[in-house]
C-alpha cells in the first residue's frame, strides 16, 4: 500500500456499484537529519590551549558529535557535546572528519582541516628581585614578561629552576641558596614547552665586603717590665 488517496465502492450481488468514498493513505513521517551550522574551524597555537564548540540545527536534540575518520591534532579532544579542546602539541594540519547525531537516530557529517602554528617566542620584561647578597638564603624569583606557557620552566645559566605559572604574562621560580653562594652575576630565560626560549636578564649577585677590624680601647693599656 503507497501513501495517497484510495477510492472505496460498495458493490450488490446484482452488480450494482455505489458511488466512490475516498480513503487517504498518509505516508510514514520520516524525522529530518541534522544540519552542521559550523564550517571552518579557527587555527591553534602549539602549546596555547585551544576551546571550540560545534554547532548545529535541525534535527532531533540532543546531538552526538563523534569522529568518523582522520584524527584532532594531537593534544586536542572531542567531546560528545561537541567541544573541541585541549593544548595542541605538534605543529601542522590535521583533517578530520565529525558526526552529528540527532536523538532520532539521524545524521550529517562535516570535515575540517586543523592547523597548529608556532607561537610566538616569549619574552622578559623584568625580574624581581634583581640582586641578592653572595651566600644569602633561598628565594622567590618573579619574572615578568609575554609569551608564557603552562610547563614552561625559568632558567639560570641554562639550569632548570622549580617553576610556578602565574598567567602568561608572570611566572615565578625558586633560586636555591647554592645559586648565590659566590659574587658574580646569572642569566636568566625562559624556556616554553614547545623549546622556545626568550631573551635573557641578568641577575646580580653582590660580594659581601666585610669591614676591616677596628680597636676602639685597650684594658690594662700598660704594664711593668
């Protein structure tokens, strides 16, 4: 039986035919697909966290967003609610392939390529404190700058110190004692995860002058032969 009007008759045992009645066929409703409303998707930096949501209309909600061939950009994920997210770790484009699934059971599907770039070196603006008294204690180094990264790391002359990321603009890192035990100066850089490494500041590191001894008075001041 096809969807459309079907005449009914009633016909005697004589023959005689009545006159026709229309009975309507309706066609099965068939639930609509999902459109993708998101087209492109923007480029990332390496080692910048990177936060997308896909969207999308028509169709059954709630969706499911899945991927169907190629592969994110390693460091970033999907989310079945359709956010793309996560801290992208190699440079380069990646295509792939995502579906959208209404709650009806219908689907579309939409390919993008990913682009992951380099970012931009970081860069010190200043250090504080800048000076420290030869063979002093332990201490808190702020660095002020641009370009930093979550996982970056200070360093003093080219050594790794116990870094804490603050924002991308302030980091700060622990110089232990034996760092100063001696006069002379340290240069310190940032280093991002990706191996960027930013211009360098330079450290004081003050000798202690220790004064001369000086007498002030003598007790007994003579004595007999």
């Amino acid at each position: 039986l096809t969807a459309g009007p079907v005449p009914v008759t009633v016909r005697n045992p004589d023959g005689q035919v009545s006159t026709a009645a229309v009975f309507s066929v309706n066609g099965a409703s068939i639930p609509n697909p999902p459109i993708i409303a998101t087209a492109t998707l923007p480029s990332g930096t390496q080692g910048v966290a990177y936060n997308q949501t896909l969207a999308a209309t028509s169709g059954t909600t709630p969706y499911g967003w899945t991927v169907t061939s190629g592969s994110l950009p390693a460091g970033l994920t999907l989310s079945t609610g359709g956010v793309i997210s996560g801290t992208p770790t190699t440079v380069g484009s990646q295509t792939v392939t995502i579906r959208c699934t209404g709650a009806n059971g219908q689907w579309a599907q939409a390919t993008y390529t990913i682009s992951i770039n380099t970012g931009a070196a970081p860069s010190l603006s200043s250090i504080s404190p800048t000076t420290a008294n030869a063979g002093g204690a332990q201490f808190t180094l702020t660095v002020n700058g641009s370009g930093f990264v979550s996982g970056g790391t200070v360093k003093w002359n080219g050594n790794n110190l116990t870094t804490t990321f603050v924002s991308s603009s302030q980091v700060t890192a622990v110089v232990p004692a034996p760092n100063i035990a001696s006069a002379g100066s340290a240069v310190v850089t940032f280093a991002n995860p990706t191996g960027q490494v930013s211009n360098s500041l330079t450290f004081t590191i003050n000798a202690v002058i220790v004064p001369a001894p000086s007498l002030t008075s003598l007790s007994p001041v003579s004595t007999l032969e």
